[in-house]
C-alpha cells in the first residue's frame, strides 16, 4: 500500500525479478543511490530470504523477496518496477496500480491491448505508468533516430534479434518502435508489394505489426539487437542498436525512469519521452 514520501524521504521500490539477469543490476543499483530505498523484491526462488542473502550483498538492510506481487504490496511503497517474465507482468502491473503505487515496466512481452488496459486503470487511480521496451541509451537513441526518419522514410522493416532461449517475440523494444514508425509516417504509404499478393509463403514477409514487418531471428550469440531499416529510391538508411552480455547498460535509464514516473498519470510508453534534451 502506498504512502506519500516526504522530499526528504528516498522514494520506497518494489522490485519484481530481483534475482533475474537485468533486475540484479538493477537492485544494485538502488541500493546505491540516497533518494531510493528497495523495500522489498519478487522472485519465487528465493522468496523467503531477504534481498542482501538473495543478492550476495550485505547492502540490502532487512527488506524480504516475497513470492508474489500481492505479498510484496503489503509493504510500502512508491514505486513498483516490473522486471519479471511476460506470463505475470499484467497481473503484477495491474496489482501495483489498485494498490496507488507509480509504476515502470521493463518487461517485454506486453501487447498494445494489455497497454491499453493499464493506461485506463493507471489514469482511474491517478497514477503514472512509465513502459520502457529498452533502458540503454543506444537503444532510446534508435527508437528517437528511427521514429524521426520514419517522417521522411514510410518503406521500413523491423528486425529483432536475441538469444536462442527468448520465449517472447518480438522483444519489447520492437513492439514500442513499430508503434512509433507507424504513427510518425501517418498516412504514408509503404511502396513493398500487399502480402497478400506476394508468391510463396506469406510468412517470409514477417509479421506485421502496426502496418511494419518484424523479422525475429532467435539464434545463439545474440542478446538483443534491434534494426530498423528504411529504403527509398537508390538510397538506404540502416539504425541499429547491439547489447553486450552485460546488464550494466540498462541500469542508469532504469533508475532515471523511476524517478522520472513520479507525480505522471497515465501511460508513457519510452524513456526518452521523459528525457530532457
């Protein structure tokens, strides 16, 4: 249940994936600033055991991992961030909304109509949601690169890469970026042949997604990488994003972002959004 934190006071986070690649990091990071405290953290594997034992850290004070998000909420807070797997990010979201809290999504996985829902609960109970498909500065570079060349550029194609082993496809970066190329290229319309007239399997012109064609390869040696590809006649503009093996990267945006959800009500979908130029 949320209480209202005093300037002086660090604004109190529930952390969902706590134990996971990214929401370690993230943890850490946390755990490092003054203006933020983790309160408590979900993950069902070490549910039961506070935060410093799940971490290897000596830095996380008393506060528990809970094996749910309902458990979780019993504590107060400020901030929910959703870190976890696709399957409950919904659910947990939702929750932390009823509950009053602000909310971060890093989860990918979420579609356009569990968005849609948030947004309508978030603005009910007047309180913000801030949706990031991707925290690293690279990647909110190539979601503002890409959007803006998709004024000028309406042929573009989407090709999402990650590891072997991601269930959700296409990754949550992409599903953010093909919504943005759609609404910044308006009434343009793409020069490619209508899939439905195309010999051959259909399929090989990817899926599409807000009117975009996402190509998602899932192959060993990848993290994630995005590319968004735009062609016009005798020239082509390629804007790519890489990661690394590390989860570093994405820790400087995801704190930004919770401080940034703060005192927003509705849904924001991208960091850059809430980035000063």
């Amino acid at each position: 249940m949320s209480t209202a934190a005093t300037p002086s006071t660090p604004v109190r986070v529930i952390l969902s994936g706590v134990t996971g690649w990214a929401g370690s990091a993230l943890a850490h990071g946390i755990l490092s600033q003054t203006d933020l405290a983790l309160v408590g953290g979900i993950a069902r594997t070490a549910a039961g055991q506070s935060i410093s034992q799940a971490l290897g850290s000596d830095a996380g004070g008393g506060a528990r991992v809970h094996a749910t998000a309902q458990e979780a909420l019993g504590v107060p807070a400020e901030v929910f961030f959703e870190y976890s797997k696709p399957e409950v990010a919904k659910a947990n979201v939702l929750a932390a909304l009823q509950a009053g809290l602000d909310v971060v999504v890093g989860t990918s996985g979420l579609t356009d109509e569990d968005y849609a829902e948030i947004d309508a609960l978030a603005r009910a109970r007047g309180r913000g949601v801030l949706a990031c498909g991707n925290f690293a500065i690279t990647a909110v570079l190539l979601l503002k690169f890409a959007e803006m060349a998709a004024r000028y550029l309406p042929d573009v194609e989407v090709l999402d890469y990650a590891k072997a082993s991601k269930v959700d496809v296409p990754s949550g970066t992409v599903r953010e970026l093909v919504v943005r190329l759609n609404a910044a290229r308006g009434s343009a319309q793409p020069s490619a042949v209508p899939t439905d007239e195309v010999r051959g399997p259909r399929e090989t012109r990817g899926a599409a997604m807000s009117g975009i064609p996402v190509h998602a390869l899932r192959v060993p040696g990848y993290a994630l990488s995005v590319e968004a590809v735009f062609g016009a006649p005798d020239q082509r503009l390629q804007i790519r994003h890489d990661s690394g093996s590390s989860a570093e990267p994405y820790v400087d945006g995801a704190l930004l972002a919770i401080r940034a959800v703060r005192g927003r009500v509705g849904l924001t979908r991208g960091l850059d959004r809430v980035m000063k130029d």
